[in-house]
C-alpha cells in the first residue's frame, strides 16, 4: 500500500510540473547605433494562441508588459522602451480598447554609453498573458544585454 501512495504522489508531481505554461520566451540583443549609442532590444516569442498586452493598457485593465533597467556607471537611458506594432482591438473582456502583440513582439530601449569597455545591463520584464480561455497571472523575467 506504501509503495502505491508513493508512486502515486511520484507521479502526481510529475504531471503538475508538465502543466506549467510558459507562452512567452524571452531574448536578447545589443545593436550599436554610434561610437556612443545603442540599442537594447528585448524580443518576446509567444506562442500560437496566446498574446502579450502592450506597455499602453488602460487603467483597469489586463497588467500591461513592463521594463526596467538597473542604473550603473557605465550607460544612461535616452527616452523610454519604445514597442513594435501590435493588434488593437475593442476587447469584450475588458471592455475596452487594447493592443497586444501575437506570435513575435521587439521592445527597444535607447543608452548612450560613458565608456569603450565592454558591460552588461540588467533588466526585468513584467508582462501578462491571456489565450481566448483565460489569463496567466503576471510574471517577471530577468533580462541581461551584452554591450561590447
């Protein structure tokens, strides 16, 4: 009987585990734009049937996607994270106007750098995501971009 109630939990654990959902990956990348400037670039793949929601949602509204930059010596900021294009629509759900992006979105944030040596930037990403069924609660990801 103790070999099948732990066999049993076994299982158990592995199947909740199967059933966690991750329909957005996220990347990174640096392109030099002068001697001084770049551009950071945060690139979400989402998966078919799911969208993430822009970083312009309206108030009461889904959680819109979220970025920020820890500060250090070596860059500052130029301007905020500016989107792709995504799809705006007149949401039943919500009741209002919102844009989000399916299959691919870039986000891209301007620095100007102090230095010529190579650094990294850290970076979180808040973002939510929702299928035609239901909402993932928001999650967070670490992001690091390679300035060389």
């Amino acid at each position: 009987m103790k070999n099948i109630i732990f066999i049993l939990v076994f299982l158990t654990s592995f199947i909740t585990k199967g059933q966690i959902l991750e329909p957005v990956k996220w990347t990174t990348s640096v392109t030099k734009i002068s001697d001084s400037e770049y551009e950071l670039i945060a690139t979400a793949t989402i998966k078919s049937g799911w969208h993430l929601y822009s970083q312009n949602v309206p108030q009461d509204g889904p959680i819109p996607t979220k970025f920020a930059f820890e500060g250090n010596v070596n860059y500052f900021k130029k301007g905020n994270t500016v989107e792709d294009r995504g799809h705006t629509i007149q949401d039943p759900i919500f009741g209002m106007e919102i844009t989000y992006f399916e299959k691919k979105a870039a986000f891209k944030q301007r620095i100007k750098v102090k230095g010529k040596a190579p650094f990294q930037v850290k970076g979180t990403v808040e973002f939510m995501v929702c299928d035609d069924s239901r909402c993932l609660p928001p999650t967070e990801v670490d992001l690091i971009f390679k300035v060389k």
